[in-house]
C-alpha cells in the first residue's frame, strides 16, 4: 500500500482547498474511456479534486504534471496475467480504496466522494457508512451489468444505489437500463463523455493540417488519394462488429467502389479477423493497424472518409456499448459515422445529423449505409460538420451539486 507521504502533491506555492475525493480502479496514462472520462472530469474542478487511483507504470512522471494531488493503491503489474489475476486485482483495488480513502478524509476532510467507476463498490458501500460524507457513484454499462449476474452483489450494489447522494450515468441508455433494474429513488443524472483535444497533442482541431495527416496515414497502407477509407477503433472483441464490416466490403467492391478499411486496436479476434480477410481475398483492402496510441490517432481520424463500428449487445458475456466515445472523436475530426442501433450509441450518434444508425444484425442496412455514404461526399461532409459541432457540447460535473 503506498505511503501517503510518497504520494504526488501539486506545485508548492499552488493554494489548494479540495473537497472531493475522486474515486476510479483505473486512470491515465493507461489508456481508455473510462480514464480519459475521469480525467476530464478532474480537470473540470482542479482545484476542488483529490484523485485516487491503482498505480500503473509511468504514472510518477504523469502524476507531478497534473494541477490535482494523485494518491494511488500498489497494484502489481504481474496481476496483469494468470488464472488469479482478475480475481486477486479485484482484492487490490478493493482494499486499496477502502484504505487509502479513509487516511486521504483525515488528511484533507472532504466532503464528498465521487465514485466514477461502478466496479468495486462494496469499498464505496462501506465508506457511506463510515464517513460523513455525500457519495455519488457514476455508471458506465459494464459496471452495471456485472451486479446483475449474481444475486448477492445485486442485493449489495442495490443498497449502494439506496446510500449514495446521486448516480451518475455516462448516458441516458445507461441511465433508462439503471431504473428498468432497480427501483430507486436516489437522484440520477446523465453526463456524457467530452472530447479533450490534449488527448491527441494538440490543442484545438486547428492546430492540425488534415490534408497532411490524410496523406501520411494513406502513404503508409498503400491507399490510394482516390480510395474511400472505412475506420474502425477499439479492443478487437466480438462484440465490437469488426468482423460484420469486412464482410460488407466485397458488396462495395462490385459496386465499384475503390474501399479500404483500417482497423485499430489490438485483442482476441486479431487472429480470426486476419483469416477472414484472407479467405474472403481482402488481404489489400483491410488494414490492422495493431495498437495506436492517441497521438497517432488524429492521422487515422483524418485519413479516413467514414467511421464505423457496428457494436450489438453480447449477451454470453453481458457486456454492452455504454456510450461509444469513438463516435464523438470521429465526429471531432469532421467524420460522418455509422453506428449501431443499440446501448448508449444512441447518445453519441443522432440519426441523420452526425451519422447514420443501423441494426446492428441487419447485413442490408449496413451496406445500404456504408454504399449511401460511400457515393455522397456532401453528405459526409455534412454529418462530419453536425459531428464537429456535437463534439464541443459538454455538460459539467459539478452540476450535480445544484
């Protein structure tokens, strides 16, 4: 467990007079939604956060650059792999909360905890108990989803919901999926995932030369400056729907349609995607482009003509599209997309303004869409316009305090 004496604290002559504890299992610089969303949330209230988080390598440098003190539980990096693991980082992160959030209250007294991760709760249900403190947790869609596999953590995580200030969810899927499951009369609210330009290295969309980055991205896969390019980006699982877009490219193609589609990120099906492209003769029109950093993604953003992916809810593993903040950075980039009608997408794609909902088991619609928007250049463009326009909106956290 780390000594609170060894934790990052901010520049010395900054005056701090912080009263939230911001609570998250997960934190940049490992990237992802979830910490991307709590990170952005800290920046809203810097001088009011406290953020406390599992340690993860590289994090010593990145914590002494941030305007908010970070305070992080020892998580052992060999925890990353083995039978154990999941079960022995849940232990960690547990316990590492509990702990660090009851000497981090008598260190700083504040006077609330903002839960942003609906993992490990039981840490949470106890501090209500334990602290004079308001609680909020936030909801994501996963993290609601796994109480309801077993009845105990379902009972648990009820009483949870009934014991803090407010619930916070990521959108108004989540939050509609939240009181279907549970009669709850705590306050609820729906903020949505923002785009922070930093996030990619730059500091506003201006600062970028897309004709440039279009040219480098394509130059490095072959692509001719004439072809359509298709992106998708995220963790390469089923649910994700990769494998439902090649699918759809030798269609363009008899279409004649000059299409390439570009893959990032890394996971299980990177093996059965290959394979699929292999088999259907796609080894030049699809692209895995392995992971990429978020520095990198801005050229693959610009280098692209459309944004799929076409998410559909697996019900073996219960997990679910909570938001898509993909949606939102493609929009970001001026992008049209095409998503899938389902979870929180809806949130983050409106039909016919940013891009185009399709179902997500309905093959015909998703070429229809792909075809549509492959053959209509102004129509891209003026999603891609609504898109850039969306991606500026966002709501402040401390809202929930009002």
């Amino acid at each position: 467990m780390q000594n609170l004496t060894e934790a990052n604290t901010v520049t010395k002559n900054q005056v701090f007079s912080p009263d939230i504890l911001v609570i998250s299992r997960t934190f940049l610089p490992k990237e992802g939604g979830i910490e991307e969303y709590t990170y952005n949330r800290c920046l809203q209230d810097s001088q009011r956060v406290i953020a406390l988080t599992s340690s993860y390598p590289g994090n010593a440098n990145f914590d002494q650059k941030q305007p908010f003190p970070i305070y992080r539980w020892y998580l052992p990096q060999f925890l990353k792999t083995g039978i154990l693991s999941s079960f022995s980082k849940q232990i960690f992160h547990l316990i590492g909360s509990f702990v660090l959030a009851i000497q981090l209250y008598f260190r700083y007294h504040y006077r609330y905890i903002e839960w942003l991760h609906g993992y490990d709760f039981p840490s949470l249900l106890l501090l209500t108990y334990l602290l004079p403190v308001k609680c909020f947790i936030y909801l994501h869609g996963n993290d609601l989803l796994c109480p309801l596999k077993n009845p105990l953590f379902k009972a648990l995580f009820y009483l949870t919901l009934q014991r803090v200030e407010g619930i916070v969810c990521n959108s108004s899927f989540t939050c509609d999926y939240l009181k279907q499951h549970f009669n709850i009369t705590t306050s609820t609210y729906v903020i949505n995932p923002t785009i922070r330009p930093e996030k990619f290295g730059i500091k506003s969309f201006t600062d970028l030369n897309p004709k440039e980055f279009r040219s480098q991205m394509r130059q490095k896969y072959d692509i001719p400056e004439t072809a359509i390019v298709i992106l998708s980006v995220g963790r390469l699982v089923p649910r994700k729907g990769f494998d439902r877009i090649i699918e759809t490219l030798p269609t363009l193609l008899c279409e004649n349609l000059d299409v390439h589609y570009i893959i990032c990120g890394r996971g299980v099906m990177e093996p059965e995607l290959k394979s699929l492209a292999i088999n259907l003769g796609l080894q030049k029109r699809v692209h895995l482009a392995g992971y990429v950093p978020d520095r990198e993604l801005a050229k693959y953003y610009l280098g692209c003509d459309i944004f799929a992916m076409i998410t559909y809810f697996d019900t073996t593993d219960r997990s679910i599209e909570g938001f898509g903040i993909v949606y939102r950075e493609a929009g970001f980039f001026g992008k049209a997309v095409i998503a899938a009608r389902v979870g929180g997408v809806i949130d983050a794609v409106n039909n016919q303004e940013n891009g185009l909902l399709v179902d997500p088991n309905s093959q015909e619609e998703l070429i229809n869409a792909l075809t549509l928007l492959c053959k209509n250049p102004q129509l891209r463009e003026k999603l891609g316009q609504k898109g850039q326009e969306l991606a500026q909106q966002q709501i402040l956290h401390n809202s929930i305090y009002k």
